[in-house]
C-alpha cells in the first residue's frame, strides 16, 4: 500500500527538511508553456490596472516588514488560496482565461519589488504547492536582480517561468532603479490534488490567525489552546466559504 503523503505547513514551526527540490524542472509542466505564450497579455492587463488605480497595490499583508526598507514588496491579488478578489479578476478577463487553463492552480497575484530594496529569506506556507513567478518586467539579472532558494540562486527574465518549493528558505533583491515586476502563483502538487479545499482551508486560517494576533497584540497572553481551537473554527468557516465565493460573479 502507498504510504499516504501529508503536507507540510509552517503553522506548526520548525525548518521545513521535505525532499522537495529547491527549483522545479519547467519542462515537466506542460502548462508553463500556456503561461510564456501569454506573457505579453498578462504583463499589458495588470500593468495597465495598476497604473489606473495604484491603490490596488498594497505592502505583502503579513508581514510589512518583511521587505527591506518596509513596504517595498507590494501584491496586488487575483486568487488567494481559491478566494477570488472580485474587484480585481472583473478587470483582467484575458489573464483570468489564461489562468483558467492552468491545472489546480490556487492563487496568483502580481508582485512588486520596489527599486533598491530586498525581500528577506523567509519560508512560505506548505509544501503542497509548487510556486511560479512569471516574469513580467525584470530590470537586471544577477548580481544586481535575482533570487535564492535555499543554495541555488537564478535570474528573472520577460515571459520566463521559474518553479520552486514555497516552504525552503527563499528571498529575492533588486538593487536597481526600476521596479521589478513578476506574477506570483501556485499549483497544488499532484499528489495533492484531491485535498486542494483542505489545503486551503488549512493555510487560510493559518493566515487569519497570524493579522489577528498582529492587529491585537495583547492575544499573546492566551494560551496555545484558544489558538489551536480558534484555527480550527477558522478552516471549518473557511471550508464551507470556498465553493461559495468561487460561484460568485
């Protein structure tokens, strides 16, 4: 009997040893094609939507100061975990089509690094997903632009996917004077496919605990059990929730 495969989540703490690859082959997914044919689209609709209403980027929702100096990595989403921002996919209907195309994908966003500014090393939230940046406009390679998993270190480039693990240690830097601007996005790994709402369910509560205990600091006191059973009201909610919002317009 094939010995059934748990996730990994960074709820639970500790350095994530998996044995997922720090970078992904691109040519084991036939989908990034569909992507780097489609770059161009991409990159003009949500440029485009920025550049109308800028107020749609806001600093990365944790943690703010994650990035270096503070609030320079700025996400504007489109899917988050399945959760659709609305607002947002009304007003790229050629991206959401060619996101529709891609097999079990979970979230994707554009993602901003403000010129002369790095995000620090940092883990992600599970294992389960593989994450993809698509270049959309990259202003250098390396030294002076790039991004480290773990060891391994690569270069962004126009209309390029790069693949990695989201739960290594990852971190990114441009150190020079153009925004560098890539789409962020996830997809459930094979091997998890059938539990993707779980997944979710499981990372979405996880990201509702850490802003509640950022925006009410004084929850620190409570003990670990209000906050194991306050997750586990969370992703219940959540569960329920997701094939809700997914029929809405």
């Amino acid at each position: 009997m094939k010995r059934q495969l748990e996730p990994w989540y960074n709820i639970f703490g500790g350095r994530y040893n998996g044995s997922e690859p720090t970078f992904y082959d691109t040519e084991q997914f036939p989908w990034v094609k569909t992507l780097e044919d489609n770059w161009q689209v991409i990159h003009d609709e949500l440029t485009a939507l920025v550049a109308a209403d800028p107020k749609r980027l806001q600093p990365y929702y944790i943690n703010k100061s994650m990035a270096f100096p503070p609030n320079h990595w700025k996400t504007m989403g489109l899917y988050f975990w399945q959760f659709k921002v609305h607002k947002n996919c009304r007003r790229c209907p050629e991206t959401m089509k060619i996101l529709a195309k891609i097999p079990h994908i979970t979230s994707a966003s554009l993602s901003i690094l403000e010129p002369n500014s790095n995000i620090n090393p940092h883990q992600g939230d599970t294992d389960a997903v593989i994450r993809g940046h698509l270049g959309l406009n990259i202003p250098s390679s390396t030294p002076d632009c790039g991004f480290q998993v773990g060891q391994d270190i690569k270069a962004w480039e126009n209309g390029k996917v790069l693949l990695f693990c989201d739960a290594r240690s990852h971190g990114a830097w441009n150190n020079t004077n153009e925004r560098r601007l890539v789409m962020i996005f996830d997809v459930m790994r094979d091997d998890f496919s059938d539990r993707k709402n779980g997944i979710c369910a499981h990372v979405l509560a996880d990201a509702v605990l850490q802003m509640m205990y950022q925006a009410m600091p004084k929850l620190h006191i409570l003990s670990g059990r209000f906050k194991k059973m306050a997750y586990v009201l969370f992703r219940s909610l959540i569960r329920v929730a997701l094939p809700i919002q997914r029929r809405l317009p």
